[in-house]
C-alpha cells in the first residue's frame, strides 16, 4: 500500500505518529475487504439462514472499516475528538463481529479468517486510541 508514503506527503503532520497511523489504516482496509469477502462467503453456503446475523455484522463492519479509514486518511482539520470516536466504535463492531463468526469458524474457514482480521483490526485500533491519550 501507499498509505504511509501518501501521509509522509502531506503539507500538514499527521496528529500521531504516522507508522502507527499507517498500521491502523492498513488493517482497517484489510478488514474491510475481509469482512465483505467472509458476507459473500457465507452467502454461498448451503445453510446461509443460520449465517443471516454473521452476514449482517460482516456488512455492518466491513462499512464502518472503510469509513474509518477514510477519516483517518485526513489530516486537514484533524478532529481527535471525532477520530476517537470513530476509533471506538470500530473496536465495538470488531468484537461483536469477530465473536460472530467465532461461533462458525470451526464450520467455516472464512469465518475464521474474519475473525482473526476482526482482532487484528481491534488492537491496531486500540493502539491508535492509547496514543491520543498519551
């Protein structure tokens, strides 16, 4: 990706330190095509009606990954307030989602890897949360 690169450009620095803020940005987007991918999957399954909340929070999650990460990627006007907030409610839905598919991934290797993308995205964002309160 050329994320840190693309920040490294900008005129105005970065509110944290931009290898974190890379790192977050990364696993947001990660998880964003993880979790539509684990929706689709669980789409084509043969019982798709026991999957029918899985493929909610997928959706759900998978959107506020991307919005997320759109928000982080501007650095004009930085509001620590609002990025916190957004933060937050994304370590929310990675825990909600990845308990979800942790009750299909011995079924479903996709939900699996959702799971594992969904704890991977949440520590990146608690690290990026421990850092506006430092």
């Amino acid at each position: 990706m050329k994320t840190q690169e693309m920040l490294s450009t900008h005129p105005q620095r970065p509110a944290v330190e931009i290898s974190g803020l890379t790192q977050c940005i990364e696993a947001l987007w990660d998880c964003t095509v993880v979790c539509t991918s684990c929706a689709d999957a669980c789409l084509g399954e043969q019982m798709v009606q026991n999957l029918t909340r899985c493929i909610r929070l997928n959706l759900d999650c998978a959107d506020i990954c991307q919005a997320t990460a759109r928000v982080l990627g501007r650095q004009t006007q930085f509001n620590a307030q609002l990025v916190r907030s957004q933060l937050e409610a994304c370590v929310t839905a990675y825990r909600v989602c990845a308990e979800e598919c942790g009750n299909h991934a011995e079924m479903h290797a996709h939900c699996r890897i959702c799971r594992n993308a969904c704890q991977n995205c949440e520590r990146a964002c608690q690290e990026l949360i421990s850092r506006f309160t430092a």
